[in-house]
C-alpha cells in the first residue's frame, strides 16, 4: 500500500494512503472527483486529567495532542476550514459522513448547514459494550451520533433502501443501529501491545454505511484516515479509497492492515436493488406487446375479486374503472394499492402475477435502459 506525500497535478490517488495535513491535501486534489467522504475529525473531548477505574487503574482515554484544540473558537475554525475542502471535493451527487460524540457533533451539524450541505438522517450508534462512567456523576455515554448529509439539497444521492432492509432481515433499517465497539481480534496493537488507535471504528459500521451510500467502483475519501478502516472495507466491498493521515504511526498500522484485506469477488458485491432505481413499466406496454389481450381477465390475491383487461392499459371491474392500481384500492377500500403484485392472470391452471409480466419486459430492456 503505497504513501504519498502530495499527489500529482489533476491525478486521483485511489487506494492510497497521503501523508499530511487533511486540508492542504484535499485542496490539492480535484475538485468535483469524490462520491463519498466519511470522517471521523478529533472529538476535542477537553479531558481534564487523568481517569480511573474503581481499582485505581488508569483509563486509557483519547488524550493525544491531535485531539486538543485552545478554544471552542480554534476548533470551529479547523472544522469549517476542512468541511469546506471536502465539500469541493465531492461530485455534484455526492455526499458527507461525519461521525462525533455530544463534545462535538452539534458544532459539526451547524457547520455542515452554514456550509450548504442537506442533512439527510443523524444516525445514533448504539454501543453495545460501552466503556462504563467510573465516577457515576454523570450517564453512561453509550452512544456517538453519525450525520450523513448530501452535498446540497438537489443532489441526488446514493442510498440502497433494499440493501439495507435486507441486511436488516427483510424489515425498514432504522436510525439507531447497535453494534460493538471494536474489540478483540479486530482491535489493532501497536509494538507493545497497546492500543494502535484509541479511537479505531469497527468494520460493521463502515460496513453499513459504505453498503447504503455507496456502489462498487464508486471514490471514498477518509480525511482522518487513522488506522484505516474505512480503507479496509471499502477494498472488501470494492470500492476505491483515498486516506489522508498526518500520524505516521497511524499511517504504518493501516498500510499493514490493509495488506491483509482481500476484496470480494464481484458476484459478492452485487447488493439487493431499489426498486425505485429500476425502469419504469406502464402496464399498457404489458396488453400492446400482446402478453395479455383485451377482455383477459385478472384476478386478485386469493381471488376474490376480479377485473377485465382494457385495451387502453386500464381495468373494469365491478363498475370501477382505472389503473391495476386504482382498481385494486378500490376493491380493497384501501388508500394505495401496489397492482403489480396484487393482480395475478391464469395459465395452464397457474395462478400468476402479472409482475412477472414486467420483469420480463426488463430484462429484455438490459440494464438501466429506460422504455421510450
């Protein structure tokens, strides 16, 4: 894995690891060349002194320089100097992960927004293994607050809606995910057995958010780098990262990791589609490709209603007259009805939906053609 102090005039470093100051760096790569960014900048948590558990062992908490700022001022400052490289970066649909904790996170929304960004969702990361609060004066801080937001309100971002729920076995993923801190095997050490990273993410959760807003081939930018676990699993999933990180130490340990990392091969990267994303099929083109005729008729699920194929493409059923979706509402007294997969034709004794009919029609389309 190769490290880079500066990258070439117009040339994209993908999965490189560049050596330097995140702002410097970013202002000299592309603009308008990035589809994704997640960042994990310093929380500036102000930790006064040291901590200790009950049995007098010190807390290995977050207290390196890079992590301490003079004043609210000075951190506001780095924060609107970095958004505002990032925000060149991305391509018009691209859009921005920011994860913090309550030291920082509501000073980073205020800025994305003063900076033009749409904020789409605040995540909360549930941990569920929390480090304990040892002086009981205060809640156990077991969570930390991701916002994802794209690069301006018309952008139309990436975000894989079935992906998710079927991760999610098959239900609506929702806005507070629980998952682990990274412990364990995953947890990476340095030469004396300690903690490489202190702040080092777990792979799930980059997992998630990589499979919801990005695509295989699509550019990921981490500007705080670390240990490189965005890296990690943007090659897994195939997608292409750049990392900034000034810390060599940081920068030895993500080289190492990631040369460890095996990506997918690519029938492992194909992810459940929106269906919103697929092409449009009006059901006219069904009854004037001839794959049902006029008067044919369909019946719901169950049978227990039934309507006559127009030649117009609509149905007539009952006196109710419309679209296979409107007729279906109307027979159910529901306010929506899906007619896709709510009316079914027969052949050979075979009940049949007439979504298959759609399917059909494109796959003989090909991918990502529209009908005229």
């Amino acid at each position: 894995m190769a490290m880079k102090r500066a990258p070439a005039e117009h040339a994209l470093p993908l999965n490189e690891i560049l050596a330097g100051d995140c702002i410097e760096i970013m202002e000299s790569l592309p603009e308008g060349s990035v589809d994704l960014i997640f960042a994990d900048p310093p929380y500036n948590l102000q930790l006064k002194g040291d901590l200790h558990r009950p049995d007098n062992s010190k807390v290995d908490a977050v207290d390196d320089h890079w992590d301490q700022f003079s004043s609210f001022a000075a951190y506001d400052d780095f924060s609107r100097r970095w958004l505002a490289a990032a925000r060149r970066l991305l391509k018009p649909n691209g859009a921005i992960w920011v994860i913090g904790s309550y030291h920082n996170v509501f000073r980073l929304g205020a800025e994305l927004q003063n900076q033009g960004f749409w904020i789409l969702n605040d995540v909360v990361w549930r941990k569920s293994n929390p480090m304990p609060n040892f002086k009981g004066k205060r809640l156990t801080n077991a969570h930390e607050t991701l916002i994802w937001a794209s690069k301006d309100e018309k952008a139309k971002y990436t975000f894989n809606y079935e992906a998710l729920k079927a991760l999610n076995e098959g239900t609506q993923m929702r806005s507070d995910w629980v998952l682990p801190i990274c412990t364990g095997h995953e947890r990476l050490k340095d030469e004396t057995g300690s903690k490489a990273h202190p702040t080092q993410k777990p792979e799930s959760l980059l997992h998630r958010v990589l499979l919801a807003t990005t695509n295989p081939g699509d550019v990921v930018l981490d500007p705080f780098f670390g240990t490189g676990t965005t890296g990690a699993v943007a090659k897994m999933l195939g997608r292409d990262f750049i990392g900034i990180e000034r810390e060599e130490s940081y920068r030895k340990a993500a080289t190492a990791r990631l040369a460890r990392v095996r990506k997918f091969d690519a029938s492992a990267l194909e992810v459940t589609g929106s269906k919103r994303a697929e092409p449009r099929v009006p059901f006219g083109q069904v009854v004037e490709r001839g794959m049902l005729r006029p008067g044919e008729e369909l019946y719901s699920i169950g049978s227990r209603f039934k309507a006559r194929v127009r030649a117009d493409g609509t149905l007539v059923g009952n006196d109710v007259k419309g679209s296979i979706h409107q007729v279906g509402a109307a027979f159910e007294q529901a306010p929506s009805c899906n007619g896709w997969t709510y009316w079914h034709y027969q052949r050979d004794g075979k009940m049949i939906p007439i979504d298959m009919l759609r399917q059909q029609i494109r796959a003989e389309m090909g991918e990502g053609a529209r009908p005229n």
